[in-house]
C-alpha cells in the first residue's frame, strides 16, 4: 500500500476519522463500569489516592501483598503501604451505627470485584476482616485494673472465660484421666 | 555449666564483649543504662517498627526459673491467650469440655512435674522451646516450618498444608491445630482452619521495637518475675547476665537441639 498515493485531502480526512474513532471509543470504554469498587463509609471513600496509582492497584495489587505477605513473614517489616491489614483499615465499610462491615462480605470491597472476576480467595479465614481496633478487633486501654493481674499488657478487655489454662494447669487426677480415656 | 554443650558461647567473657554485640547495639540504638547489676533501664523511645530485615545479630531467648514459678497461677497462659487471640477461639457445639481444653489451640500450657521418689513438685510453663536444630522444621514438607534469622521457629501459614508432621516430630507437644473455622481474629494475630501454630515469642511485638513477650511481662507483673526474655546473643543483656547466675537446663538436652527457652530448677 506504500504506492499508493493519497491526495493530502484524502490525508486529512483519514486522520479526522482516526481520530474521532480513538475519541468514541476512548469515550466508551471510560463509560463501561471500571472502578466505583471503593464502597462508601470507608476511609477510602473520603480519599482520592490508593497506596499506588488506581490503575497500577488495579492491575498489580495481589503482586505486591504477596510480596509483602514473604517480607514480613520472613523479614519481619510490618504496617508497610501494602500490608494486608492497611487494605482491611482503609477499605472496610461502615454502617449507619459506624460499625465495621467485613471486607470480603458480599459485595464489599475485596469481594464485589472478584466475583466479577472470578476470583476465589482464602486469605480472610485467617486474616480480619474489619480494621484493628474496631468491632471485636479491638485495641483498647484497660480499664484501670485493681487486681494483681497484668493490667498493662492487656489492651482489649479480656474475654469472659474465667477458668481459662486453669483445667491445663491442674494435672487431671487418675479417675479424671480413665474418665477422659473411656470417652 | 561445663555440662551444658550447647549454651551459646556463655564462656565469652564479660571482658570481651563480642563485637556482633556492639554491632546490635549500635543499630538499635537502643539507650540503656545500668543502674544496678542486673537492673537495666530501657528508655520507652525504642518503639519503633523495624524497616530492615531480621538477622542473626540476635537470638531471642528465654530463662524460666522454675522456682519462681507459682502453683496455680496462669498469669503467662492468660496473657498469651490474649496477647495472641486465642480466647477468641469458639468451643465448637457438642464438644466434651475437656476434650476441648486439649485440642484448643494453645502456645503455653502449665506443667506439673511430680518426682515420684520424692514428692517434690515443680511447676513450669511450656511452650515452643526455639531450638537451634528444630525437628519441625525438618520434618515439614513444604518448608511451612521454618527458623527465622533471629532463632524464632514459627509456621508461614501460607505455605502450611496442614498435614501436622511437625507436631509429631516435636519434643516438648508445643505446636496446636487449628481444626475448626475461626470467626473472630486479631489483625496481630491471623487464624484459620488447616494450619499448625505455635508460639511465636510475641513476634508482631519484636517486629514493632517492643522486647518483651506477653508471658514475661504478665509474669513480672504477677510479681514472680519467672521468666525471663532477652537476647541471647549480647553477652552483656539481661538474659546472658541470669543465665550466668544461676544453673539453667534445656529439657531434653540429650537431644541436642540447643533450645533458645532454659530452665532453672529442674
């Protein structure tokens, strides 16, 4: 086609063309639903910047958690912009009370996009789903404590199991154990 | 302490200080002052998120003095309980109260020793001892199991298939399963059906500057001040400093595993 010769006129209007192609189709795809994965009543909702521009998170996201999930098992580096638990804290929903909605519920956050996708994850049968220090994810100073207990360390309150280690700590008696053998 | 082989060089002498030692503190920058023998302060100002990687400068360690600890008391259970989320662990239904306590997953448990000839009881807590050689880490087939550079043995749960040979090749019954679906877990602290764990010396507080574990502080707060945790690399820290008082034993020294936790009184 290289022979061809066309009249500078021609030139133009093939370009215009070209060019209004690219604009309409450009326009249609931007129409198309990418992105609007950001749920309200996150923190992410009240920002305009993921920890890496929007289209790169898009793309790269489960790279760089895989690669931070080796760096802090194995090197121990935490709370780094692509930790797992930074995702939890600032994309979690919250309802109308302020309570935290779990992130891989339907049609939350992590969720809403791969079931498009087609996307399967495990990773929140271990990891929390709603930020630290909310819901029952708690960090939070005890109330003064009068007893002889560790006060300090204990920064959510402790739970109501009373008896806890205690059936560990006390060696079974031999009728408790033969008991515990016949079961 | 000639008995001991496999006590991380203790014969240093005090007059030598290693230079990794130096190295250590330099890096941490961390300000202590002696104010007593055996008394050291630490300034709060050290709690700082790491943003290098571990290495082999420390070896977290830990000296039980069995004689301190007391009968009945569950302070260091409770705190790692807490510490690490597993009083959020639900009792499945239908499930015999003490068929639980025993499949619970647990990091520490109290254990009564009883010298049948004599009678004499001692009480220790037991928990993952740290080996230098650790069988688990041997055994696991996937490399789940693994040594991190500062000594602490632990499970990447990412790469754990679950299938529990590192519980059976493990001395001291440190390690738990996680049987059941875990509903609630702490961001420190993810669980989940399918893996193996086990303590982990407070990993998410070394990580975060803070050095000090959930049972030992709970233990000095109770006021019996049994455990004791540092680094048993630096000749010249608190840790090195007790086990150069007093007569310590890994349990289990026939096995040669030169464990980072070591007992007094036993």
């Amino acid at each position: 086609m290289t022979e061809t010769k066309l009249t500078p006129l021609w030139r133009i209007a093939v370009g215009i063309s070209l060019a209004l192609l690219v604009l309409v189709g450009g326009g249609t795809v931007h129409a198309e639903a990418i992105g609007g994965f950001v749920v309200p009543g996150s923190k992410a909702a009240t920002l305009d910047q993921c920890v890496e521009p929007t289209s790169e998170m898009r793309h790269y996201h489960m790279e760089y958690i895989r690669h931070q999930r080796n760096t802090t098992v194995y090197n121990g580096i935490r709370h780094t912009k692509f930790s797992l638990s930074g995702c939890v804290s600032c994309h979690a929903a919250h309802d109308a009370q302020g309570t935290p909605i779990p992130i891989n519920g339907k049609g939350q956050f992590c969720n809403a996009c791969h079931e498009k996708a087609a996307v399967t994850l495990n990773c929140f049968d271990c990891h929390a789903t709603v930020p630290t220090g909310e819901s029952w994810n708690q960090v939070m100073n005890p109330p003064p404590s009068t007893s002889a207990q560790p006060a300090a360390s204990l920064d959510r309150p402790a739970l109501d199991r009373p008896a806890l280690g205690r059936e560990l700590a006390q060696v079974p008696d031999m009728a408790e154990q033969e008991e515990f053998q016949k079961r | 302490m000639s008995e001991h082989k496999q006590q991380p060089d203790l014969k240093q002498s005090p007059e030598q200080p290693a230079r990794r030692d130096f190295v250590a503190k330099a890096a941490a920058g961390v300000a202590t002052a002696v104010i007593a023998p055996g008394v050291i302060l630490h300034t709060a100002a050290v709690a700082a998120p790491r943003t290098t990687p571990v290495t082999d400068i420390k070896r977290w360690g830990m000296l039980i003095d069995t004689a301190k600890c007391a009968d009945g008391c569950t302070a260091c259970v409770e705190a790692c309980e807490h510490e690490n989320g597993l009083d959020l662990q639900d009792e499945p239904e239908g499930v015999k109260p003490l068929k639980w306590d025993n499949q619970r997953a647990t990091w520490i448990r109290k254990v009564k020793i009883r010298d049948n000839m004599s009678g004499r009881m001692t009480n220790l807590p037991l928990m993952c001892q740290h080996c230098e050689h650790p069988p688990c880490v041997n055994v696991c087939p996937t490399g789940a199991s693994f040594k991190r550079a500062d000594g602490i043995v632990m499970v990447d749960r990412h790469t754990c298939i679950g299938c529990r040979y590192c519980m059976m090749a493990c001395p001291y019954k440190a390690r738990s399963f996680i049987h059941e679906q875990v509903v609630k877990k702490l961001t420190r602290a993810p669980r989940g059906q399918g893996c193996v764990e086990s303590c982990n010396l407070c990993v998410h507080r070394l990580d975060n500057g803070e050095e000090n574990t959930a049972c030992a502080e709970a233990c000095q707060q109770s006021g019996h001040g049994a455990i004791i945790f540092g680094d048993l690399n630096a000749p010249h820290g608190p840790l090195r400093e007790a086990l150069r008082e007093v007569d310590s034993r890994q349990i289990r020294e026939d096995l040669e595993l030169n464990t980072g936790v070591r007992y007094a009184g036993i």
